[in-house]
C-alpha cells in the first residue's frame, strides 16, 4: 500500500461519534430494496444494539416503507418521489393509530442526502447507482460512520469521497470489501502482497464470447448463488460489478491496481481473500448471505453474535477457484483501465453500463453488446483532463454525455439488428 497513514477503510482504526449511552442510531438508505430490508431485519433483532432513526428509498413500495417505519418507529421518512406523499402519508396513517404521530416526511431527489446529514451514529448507503454519490458526501461531511454498499459513490466519485473521509470512517458492507476489511485487520499495510478479489462467475462461468452471443435476459438474471435486482444481476452476469469492485478496492485500500487480482469461486463461500508478504493468504469466509457483511459495517468494532449462518463442518463441501476469463469477460480488464485513467472515466465507464444493462434488459441491445458498447463510449470520453481537481459537477456532466452517448450507440445498434 502506500505511504500514506492510513487507507480510506482501515480495520485498525476506528471512527467513532459521538454517541450516548443504549443503542446506536442508524439512518438507512434504501431501505426497501435489497440491502436495507436485510438491515432491518437485523435491527430488529438486536433492538438492544441498534436503532434506526430514519429510512429512505426511492418511492415505489409506499407500504412496505411505512410498514418499516411503524416496527422501528423511525423519526423521519424519505422519498426521492414527490408524487408518492400523498400515498406515503396514507399508508402511514393505516400502521399507527389514532392521535400517534407521524414521522416526519422528507421528499424530492435529495431528501436521501438530507437525511444522510441528520443527526445519527451511522448512516448505511444501500441506495444502488450514482445517485448514492451525493448522500456519502453528505453524510462523511456531517461525521456520520458511514456503512457503505452504494461501490457506485466510489467509482464516480472517488476523490471527493477520499477528500471528506476520515481514517476509519467508511466501513464497506459489499461483501468482498467486508471480507478484505476483515482479512486486512490479520496484519499490518506493510505485510500486503496483494488482494484477491473473488467473483461466483455468474450463470455464464465457462462460456466462451462466441457462447454468449445469443443469451437471454432470463439466463442472464438466473444467479447461481445471489438473489439481487436485475441491473444487479446482470452486473454480474458480465462481471462488470469485479470491475467496480476491483476500482473500489484500489480507493478503499489503497492498493495499485496491479496487486488487485480477481478469482472465480463458484461455490462463493470466500468472499475475498488478502495475500501477505510472508506467503500466507487469509481468507474470509462464510456461507451466501449479505447479513453479515451488513453486521460488519453497521457494528464494527464490535461484532454482532448470530448475525447471518456458519458453515456446518459436519457436511463435505468442495471449494473451487478458477482464473478469470478476460476475453469473455472483458468488464474487468476496461475497470482497472478507467481506474487508472481516473478524473471522470470511471463514471462515464458506470453511466454508459447502466444504460447498456436498461437496454439489455428492455431487449434491444445484445448481451455481449453491453460491453461492446460500453468500450466505445469510454475510448470516445479519452484521457480525462489533469490538474484541476474532480467536482460533483464534472461527474454529473460526464455521466449525462455518458448516458446520452450509449443511448445513441444502443439506439443504432437496434436499428442494425431490426434491418438484419
């Protein structure tokens, strides 16, 4: 690693605010999707360890919101949509009762970022896109411990993040950054040889590029071990999301790019291992189930007891580790590309995909067309400027040509396909 006194996530050190006595106060970020649903119910089972005083999510499942809302009895409510209030606030009257007060009700595209400032121990970014940028800055500007699963804040935005956060403020809640976060703690920064970041393969592992040619939205959305949204999951099915996380790992750790390497693990028990200088390599491992990575980033120091499930021992299991194939899976290999390049590459790199992964998915763009299309978008972005330092507007300005770009190309690409 290097020379600097500690990594953007350091397992040695511990940012702690402020707290009073009994249980931390948690604010949730997406708290109806995925990661914040898993969240909750680890909140709720240890009433005694936490307490979340605000929830926020994007709109679309108004019930489930206020359902969480009334079990955790949370302060204040946020919703990226404005036009859900009405319903929002209907479905809140029916949990509580009579004469009870409601929480307070944030809405519009930055409430999530409004809540991040609020006042609270931590603040867990499970929101899924760039989008997720803008609460992480709010939330380590305001001191806040910040769990992270939103990688996306990291990939756009990686200097701003890097230029707010304090040594041991942001705890990774992806469940390769978990494991690095707790592999890293066997030894000092000085003893790491390198990371290796491991990856299921997807429901496409031993395919060839010609093999991948004619599959489907269905085959690419049937995950082999991981139950996940469908950008997501096709993330993974064309491993863009090593990508990210390989970007990720080289911001949070601190690490070049060229001691970060990627493993395929079918079975996923190791979620991530660290190499040490010594020879030895110490792995992290645990049965599929993002609790515990969720535990991590939402206790640490401390660890929570029964947080997710152990390995029954008793039972024979076989673990597989395989290399990674670059020609069918060119994702990571563009990554560590735009990661090197830096400035806004690494967003557009992200904007283009998404829009690629929403035209796969509507069936007008082909599954190796994805990143066919994504390489264009970043060889026609270049080198991006040097000297001036990053801003949120450069990432949001890069990220819309990005968008518009791979719309185009995507747009053309079904054209070509229809007149064929």
């Amino acid at each position: 690693m290097s020379d600097s006194p500690a990594s953007l996530a350091d397992p040695h050190l511990v940012f702690d605010p402020v707290a009073g006595d009994g249980p931390k106060d948690v604010v949730v970020l997406g708290s109806t999707g995925s990661i914040g649903t898993q969240a909750i119910d680890l909140v709720l089972r240890n009433p005694d360890r936490f307490r979340v005083t605000g929830l926020s999510a994007n709109g679309g499942r108004v019930g489930l919101l206020a359902e969480q809302a009334y079990r955790l009895r949370a302060r204040a409510v946020a919703v990226a949509r404005e036009d859900v209030v009405p319903a929002l606030r209907e479905a809140l009257s029916a949990q509580y009762g009579p004469g009870e007060p409601l929480p307070e009700i944030l809405a519009g595209p930055d409430a999530a970022t409004r809540l991040a400032a609020s006042d609270c121990h931590t603040v867990l970014n499970g929101i899924t896109g760039s989008i997720g940028l803008a609460p992480t800055l709010a939330a380590l500007e305001a001191g806040r411990t910040l769990a992270l699963a939103n990688k996306e804040s990291l990939i756009v935005g990686g200097p701003l993040v890097k230029a707010l956060a304090k040594p041991g403020q942001i705890i990774p809640v992806d469940s390769e950054h978990a494991a690095l976060f707790q592999a890293l703690a066997a030894g000092t920064r000085a003893d790491v040889r390198k990371l290796v970041v491991t990856a299921s393969g997807g429901p496409f592992r031993g395919r060839s590029k010609e093999e991948l040619t004619n599959v489907t939205v269905e085959d690419a959305l049937a995950h082999p071990t991981w139950a996940m949204g469908p950008v997501i999951t096709v993330n993974s099915a064309t491993l863009v999301n090593k990508g990210l996380e390989v970007i990720e790992a080289h911001l949070l750790y601190d690490i070049s790019f060229d001691r970060i390497e990627v493993v395929v693990h079918p079975q996923s028990y190791v979620h991530s291992m660290v190499e040490f200088t010594d020879g030895s390599t110490i792995a992290q491992a645990t049965p599929p189930d993002m609790r515990g990575p969720i535990a991590i980033g939402l206790g640490w120091p401390e660890r929570v007891p029964d947080a997710a499930p152990a390995f029954d021992w008793s039972t024979a299991s076989t673990w597989e580790f395989f290399p990674l194939d670059n020609d069918a899976f060119p994702s990571v290999g563009l990554a560590r590309h735009v990661g090197r390049l830096g400035g806004t590459a690494p967003a557009v790199f992200n904007a283009a995909n998404e829009e690629c992964v929403d035209a796969f998915l509507r069936g007008t763009l082909p599954f190796n067309g994805i990143m066919e299309t994504v390489t264009q978008v970043v060889e026609e972005h270049g080198t991006p400027r040097t000297g001036a330092p990053l801003t949120v507007p450069d990432v949001l300005e890069a990220e819309t040509w990005a968008r518009a770009r791979a719309r185009e190309l995507t747009a053309q690409t079904a054209t070509a396909e229809a007149r064929a």
